[in-house]
C-alpha cells in the first residue's frame, strides 16, 4: 500500500471523506484494472467549472475508473455521457441537459462551454454515466457588464502533493467568492519519493511513477493530484481560471529551452527538439485537465493560454503567461549575482505578441480594478549578498519596466503571483502586488521566512511576508482592495485549522499596500 493509499483509508477511518468527494476519493483505491469491461465509477477525478463570462461557464469532468492506469482504465472509443444543469442544490430545478462526447484522444476529458447563462448566477451541474453520477458541481457566472459589484475570489498554487496535505483546498471550498485563480504549479513534474528519502521539501505521501515526460506520465500525475478529495472539494465548489507555472511543464522551462542547458548543474543538455517533446505532451495533459476554454486547447507545442476575464464595471483580470514566450534566464539562471545581460533592453517575459495584448487591453480597459494575475514575483528583490533571481522579473527588468509604463495614467493596478512558496505583500512602481503562498509546497513552514527581515531591510517596498501554507482571499471594494492571507499552522498532518496570517489593502488611488 503506497502512503497515498494509506493517507485515504485513515481519513476514511476518521470519517473525514464526506460526501460525494470522500466516494470518489475512495474508488481511487482500487487497484488499476487492465480492460474497461467492467469499469466502476467513471467519476473518481470529479468535476470542475472555469472561465466564468457573464453568459457562459466551462464545465469540466474526465472520465477515469482506474485514474493511475493508461488511459484512465477507459477502452480507446468515445463515450457519450450525459451533462445536466439545475438552479438547486440537489438538481431538481433543471436548466440545462443534454449530451456530451468524451473522446480517447483527449484522456475521456470533457470541456463543455454552456452559453445562455444568466449573469452573476450560481449554478449546480453534474455528469451521468450509466448507473453511475458524478458529485454535484457549483459554479458561478461573471456579472453582467454594466454592473460594478464586490467581487471576492482566491489566489491560490504550488500545491506540491508529496510535501503536504491540501488541506487548504478544503478550507478554500468553505470561501465565499465568486472565482479562484489558480497561478500554477498544479502538478510537480518530479519523480515519486518515499518518506524519508533524500531530496527538496518534505514527503507525506508518494508521487506515482518517475519524472513526467510522456503524455502517459503527465495524465496520471494530474490523475493523481486531482484524487485528492480536498481539491476535488475546491473544484467543485467554485469555478477556477488557471493557469500554468513551470512545474506543469519542466521547473524553470523557458518557452522552450529545457533547464538542462549543458551547463554545471546540468551536463547533459537537452534540446530543444527533445524538450519540445515533453512540452508538447505537458500542455495537453495540462489542458486535459483544466477547466479552460477550447482557445487554450494546445496544437503541438503553440498554446495560448493568457486571456482577459471581465467582472463587471468593477475588475478586469488579465491573466498572464510568463512562461511560454519569455526569453531564457540570463546569467545561467537562479539565484546570482547580476551579469551583463540582466539589463538587457530587449528582455521578453510575455513576448511581443502577450505584451502588445496587454498594452492594447489595457489602455481601453473600462474596470474599476486592472488585475494582472500571473505567476513569478513582479517586484524587485535584491537578496542580501546582491543576488537577484533571474526566473523573476528581476531576470527581466526591461520587460517588467515596460508593463508598469502601461498603468503610467491608469489607477487600481494589482498583481497577483505566486511560486516562491511564501506570502508578500510588496508595493511597485505605483501598484500593488499580491503573492500568495503555497498549498502545500515546502511543508509546514513558520511564521515568517527566517531571512525575510533581511531581505524586508534590503527591499523597503516589501512590507510583509508568511511562511505559512494556505492561499489568498481577494475582495474588491470600489475603493480598495482587501488581500487576507488565509494559512494554515501545518499541512505535513492532515486537519490543520484555517488561521489569517495577515490582512493588507490598497486603495484605488495608489498609496501602496497597508496593514489594515
Ligand atoms: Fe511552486
């Protein structure tokens, strides 16, 4: 029994799987079964919904009896199922119904884009299949365009499944907000380790398999990832617009350079065509399993995954690829004295054709709130020995001074991030950035980083940093916008409490981010 198995049975025991998502949860357990003849409940990844439009949601499910084995344990033909809609919780008042093709050359995935909502509207769906119904979704759609009100929604990622349970998610489902964005690190690409075993972050449970390369690989890394019942619960409580980091793909991938450059980390290069390979089959299985749009679906390895979500009068948010177009780090990447190169003028984080997008949304931007919600920290952050991380920004200054050229007459400029695993609240050029931490990445944490005062000390406009796991709650005023750092005190044992480790604003007039 692996310790993922082991970690189901004692919540089981300890009546913690609940529900539809505690079914699910446990069907998982059954070993990989070698022909579909007999395939059990399809509905053990369960559901989700994404990209909510004021008239129009994404609905999501795959269909995966044996979510570890090849294909899913689902036979190489299309299957239709059923999708139905309803204004009710238990699904009595029906809106909506009708069929849906899942196909074997998408993993049994289903990306069903339902038109003819009515906006700010919450909604409930499922999926049938035979005998057999999937758990009950919640999702909710955007307002209308004139409107301007409050918008809540999560910033949440890096959820790392070896270094802690997801605890978060659980407490994520419980939030009131109208969307989560999910920055990325959805899955880590790493090979399984078994607890105790040498390497980065704690193990609580195992990876299945190796290292991802193969779409194969990367499907059962998603597969496994979204057995999780306190994510399952995430997904199904509230529509998520996601996005991709680097551990989706390859850490440190840029476009579509492999951090295996031949250099002394690592001598044996690999590349590009090789990488293209991996990236290829990183992105479908990526959009295999996100509940995003079919504009995101990739052709080989072109994919375009940044986009523009409007909330009304009261928010735009853009969400941004910082990975897929950037240039590759300079000065040998990580964490480094700057060379020559950092400075370069025509650094790329978005490419020429996102930044184009970017600038153009933005000057005819109408929302009160101009939210960039990306992945990789945005302000600058000279560590104390003069070291800057070339996979930020700080690798990019040219690029990053061109985008806060674009909010030079624009007001209510925030942006979210993620990836270094801790909360900061950090003012820039006029704007206000949001990181959030991680789900699970890293383990427990503390606290704060142990050499957050020096790096505060060394970066006056960074005012605030966690190293606890959890996630960020957004809440959009008219005049401010609240960011309440959701933690919890451990996630290397399950049950941890939800705690708020900070509470900062910023106002829609400038004046930085404040303790509120
Ligand atoms: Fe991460």
């Amino acid at each position: 029994m692996d310790s993922a198995t082991r970690h189901m049975l004692d919540l089981a025991r300890r009546g913690l799987l609940r529900g539809a998502a505690g079914l699910t949860a446990l069907a998982v357990m059954a070993p990989p079964r070698a022909s579909a003849q007999a395939p059990g409940n399809p509905f053990t990844l369960g559901v989700a919904s994404g990209d909510p439009w004021p008239d129009s949601v994404v609905l999501w499910t795959r269909l995966a009896p044996a979510p570890l084995a090849p294909g899913g344990g689902m036979a190489a033909a299309p299957v239709t199922l059923r999708f139905e809609v309803a204004a009710d919780a238990r699904m009595t008042r029906l809106l909506q119904w009708g069929d849906v093709v899942a196909r074997p050359e998408e993993a049994h995935s289903v990306h069903l884009v339902l038109n003819g909502l009515d906006p700010a509207r919450t909604y409930y769906y499922r999926f049938r299949l035979g005998p057999h119904a999937s758990p009950i979704g919640r999702t909710r759609t955007a307002p209308a365009p004139g409107t301007d009100a409050e918008i809540r929604f999560l910033n949440a990622g890096c959820q790392h499944y070896e270094h802690g349970h997801f605890t978060a998610w659980r407490h994520a489902a419980a939030e009131e907000v109208d969307f989560v964005f999910h920055y990325g690190d959805y899955i880590y690409e790493y090979a399984g380790r078994q607890p105790g075993e040498r390497g980065w972050g704690p193990v609580v449970r195992t990876h299945h398999g190796g290292e991802t390369l193969t779409l194969e690989d990367y499907r059962a890394r998603y597969a496994q990832y979204r057995s999780d019942p306190d994510l399952a619960a995430a997904h199904a409580a509230h529509p998520f617009i996601v996005s991709y980091d680097d551990h989706e793909v390859e850490n440190n991938w840029a476009s579509l350079i492999s951090q295996r450059d031949g250099g002394a980390r690592f001598p044996v290069a690999t590349p590009p065509e090789a990488f293209a390979l991996r990236a290829a089959a990183a992105f479908q299985a990526w959009y295999e399993h996100m509940p995003v749009r079919p504009s995101a679906r990739p052709n080989g390895t072109e994919i375009i995954a940044y986009r523009h979500l409007r909330f009304g009068q009261r928010l735009d948010l853009r969400v941004l690829d910082t990975r897929r177009f950037r240039d590759d780090q300079p000065c040998g990447d990580g964490v480094v004295a700057p060379c020559a190169a950092v400075t370069r003028p025509e650094a790329q984080m978005l490419g020429e054709a996102q930044e184009a997008w970017l600038r153009e949304g933005l000057r005819a931007a109408q929302g009160r709130w101009q939210v960039l919600a990306q992945q990789v920290f945005f302000a600058p952050r000279r560590f104390p020995r003069g070291t800057l991380s070339m996979d930020s920004w700080d690798g990019y200054p040219a690029a990053r001074q061109r985008v806060l050229d674009m909010f030079s007459e624009r007001q209510g400029g925030v942006i979210l991030t993620g990836d270094v695993h801790r909360a900061w609240a950090n003012e820039v050029g006029g704007l206000a950035e949001f990181v959030g931490t991680s789900i699970s990445s890293e383990g427990d944490g503390s606290d704060m980083q142990p050499t957050a005062p020096e790096i505060m000390a060394a970066n006056p406009h960074l005012k605030f940093n966690s190293n606890r796991r959890g996630y960020t709650l957004h809440i959009a005023e008219r005049e401010r916008l609240h960011a309440i750092y959701r933690a919890v005190p451990f996630v290397q044992q399950p049950d941890a409490p939800r705690l708020t480790a900070g509470h900062f604003v910023t106002e829609l007039n400038g004046g930085g981010v404040q303790r509120a």
